[in-house]
C-alpha cells in the first residue's frame, strides 16, 4: 500500500515537503554559496541544515573529523608531472643511450598508484601530503517508539567540488576526451618506456621517444583539470540529497508519525567531494551500527535532477565495491508502486557515500538522478538552484518514504 493513501489527511503532504527542500536548497546556496570541504562556508551551510532539522527530529548533532581535502584530486595533476618526468627520461635514454628510462618506471608507477589509491580505492593515499582541515557531519535522529529492532540511515553530503574546467568548457563528454587523450599517452609513454629500455632497436625507441611530444598537451591538460579557485553551488550535487533526506523528517514528523521499532537518521556528510572522508569518519565513529544488534540500512541520495536517468547502484566506487541487492530491491519495489521501473545498475565512474556504507560492513545502495556521461551541469558553475527540477525531487522523495514505510513493515 502506498504511505499516502494510509496518511489522507495529512497536515503536510509530499509536494508541501518537496517545497521545503527546494526553498532550504535556494537559502543554501543565495547565503553560503560554494561549501569547499573544511572551509567556513560548509560549516555555516551545516548548522543552517541543522536549525531546519530540529523541529522534527529527537537530537540533532554535529560530529567533526580532521580531512585534507585537497588530497583527494590531486593525483591528476601528479600523473601529469609524472607522466611529463616519465617522456623527458625516456628522450634521454633513447639518445643517449642511457639508463634514464628505469627513472621513467617509477614515474609511471607513481602516477598508476596514485589513481588507483586516491580515486578507484578511496584511500588516504596522499592526504599526508596536504593541508589538514576539520569537516563534520550532522546526524539527526527521530527515535522509535518502543525498542529498535531496525535502522535506516538516508544521507546527503553537504560539501561542494571544485569546478571541472573540461566539463565547463567543452560540455559533458569534455571530461572523458581529456582524461582518454591522457590514459592513451600513458599507455604510448609505458610503451615507449619498454622500448627504450630493450635498446635492440635503437631507431624505433627514438622515434617512440619522439613521438611523447603528442601526448604533452594531455598532460599539461591534467593541471587545468579542476579549477581550485573556482567551487560550485552544488544544488543539485548534492543540496538535493541533503534536503530530500531533511524532507523525509519533516514529513514523519509533521504528520505526526513515529514507527514503533524503526529509527530513521538523517546523515548529512561533509567531504564526499574530498574522498568520501565523511561518511568514512562517521562509520569510523560508529562501530555499534553494525555491532549493537540493530538490522540497520544506508540509502545515499546524490544528485536528484534527471528523472530519466533515475538509477539504484548496486555496484559503487566505479564499480570496485558492491552495495546490498536487498536495499536495492527495497528502492526498485518502492519506486514501483508508483509505477516507476528504476533500473538498477554500477556507476561509471565515481563514488557515492553508500560505498563507504557498504565497506563498513552496513548494508547500503545509493539513489541517484543524474546523467552519467556526466551531465552538463556536473561540478561546474551551472549547478545553481535556479536548474533544479522539483518534480524530479517530488518523485524521489516518494520512492524513499515508500521504501522507509516498507522496510518498517517487512525488513529487507
């Protein structure tokens, strides 16, 4: 049964809710503008999102955490050093007939391990390396009447990214033409490398050395990659999971309705855009979510704008860390009953908190309604409020409730 018909005469409905979260989103981003993990202008946004929240939750709270956000994009940058190092080193040992070129295989190394520690893993790989900052995250908590005997946690993330000067400037697939032009050089530059190092065929390794220069450019490209100076409003990316997440509270607790045995929690993450490194620190923080007995569920929100490209992750971290099929079943059947076929598929590239969930060992899927190619509007200045698209919200926040009011009833 759909929650609604059960609540007809509710004094605050779904569209009421869905005007709050896109009225919280527009004071969000006219009064604090861009939030860069660790900076004052996320703090302030959090403790806005706090006073809304506290009208209808039991506790509301603030937990900090030390992060190095700028760590977390930095090895793009470093594998265009690297990579620029790696083609000097290989010139030199084609004409020189030098041992240069073992240099070029650290190079490479170092810029693989760089990608694959800070982007496909997640981890604090260089965060030692730059600036510590502090960050938090807001945990809001309605309580269940009686003992809890389940959980569901519905999260957003708070923070906003710096623009992708690509995406900005060359449209959606800017991204994916730059990164392909650089991932094509490294694999010539890796070539060139073996080449060089062989030294049986001295002519071919100096026209391989050579021919690095045509993958400069891409290097070079990878320090313009995000624009540092320059971060995002983030209205959709992702003020929307954060206030359809507000929304749901509101909506139990204007309505008057408390589950028995269910508690619902709100957690509003800082630094998804560092690395994830606030979900990370709120499972950290809280062990017992997987310990003290409770069957608890996370459902990440990031980026309702685009119905038709509404999707559940059942694979995150580009695919790298699987999320629970049950928790994905219980949004797919949600969203049915208001005849919704919402596909459930991986993310492309990229992460959501659900992954830090499903690391930690908490059973967890994420909800999203975004392009993937990316869309348009993905970390640039166009992700402003006046391109949110409130019916697109209206209809997520159905499918959560639904999914909530379900999974008080049946479990996963």
């Amino acid at each position: 049964m759909i929650f609604s018909e059960k609540f007809k005469d509710a004094k605050t409905t779904v569209k009421d809710c869905t005007d709050f979260a896109v009225n919280g989103i527009k004071n969000i981003c006219s009064a604090f503008g861009p939030r860069p993990c660790g900076e004052d202008s996320e703090k302030k946004a959090q403790e806005a999102m706090m006073q809304d929240l506290e009208g209808f939750c039991d506790s509301v709270t603030r937990e900090t955490f030390k992060v190095n956000p700028d760590a977390f994009m930095s090895f793009v940058p470093i594998a265009g050093t690297a990579l620029i190092g790696a083609s000097a080193l290989n010139t030199i040992g084609a004409f020189k007939k030098s041992k240069t070129a073992l240099g070029s295989i650290a190079l490479i190394g170092g810029a693989l391990a760089g990608i694959a520690g800070e982007f496909v893993t997640y981890k604090k790989m260089l965060d030692p390396f730059f600036k510590e900052k502090e960050s938090g995250n807001v945990i809001a908590v309605r309580k269940a009447k009686g003992e809890t005997r389940r959980r569901v946690i519905i999260s957003g993330h708070t923070d906003s990214a710096p623009e992708w000067t690509y995406t900005y400037k060359l449209g959606s697939h800017g991204v994916i033409m730059v990164a392909g032009y650089a991932i094509a050089g490294l694999a010539y530059t890796a070539a060139t490398t073996a080449m060089v190092l062989k030294n049986k065929n001295i002519c071919t390794a100096k026209k391989m050395a050579l021919g690095q220069a045509a993958f400069l450019p891409a290097y070079g490209a990878l320090y313009k990659f995000t624009n540092n100076k320059r971060y995002v409003d983030g209205a959709n990316d992702d003020l929307t999971g954060c206030y359809i997440s507000a929304a749901v509270m509101k909506y139990l607790s204007d309505n008057d309705i408390r589950f028995e045995n269910t508690e619902v929690v709100c957690m509003l993450a800082g630094g998804e855009e560092a690395g994830l490194r606030g979900s990370k620190a709120y499972f950290e923080a809280h062990p017992e979510l997987k310990n003290d007995g409770v069957e608890t569920i996370f459902i990440s929100l990031d980026t309702i704008r685009d119905e038709e490209y509404m999707m559940i992750y059942e694979r995150d971290m580009t695919g790298t860390v699987k999320n629970d099929k049950r928790v994905c079943t219980l949004l797919k059947q949600a969203g049915a009953e208001f005849g919704m076929d919402i596909p459930v598929g991986a993310i492309p590239l990229g992460s959501t908190d659900a992954a830090a969930a499903s690391q930690a060992g908490i059973k967890a899927a994420s909800f999203v309604a975004m392009d993937p190619a990316p869309a348009r509007y993905y970390h640039t200045r166009l992700d402003t409020a006046d391109i949110l698209v409130p019916e697109t919200m209206e209809k997520a926040l159905n499918v959560t409730l639904q999914a909530i009011f379900n999974y008080n009833q049946y479990g996963i």
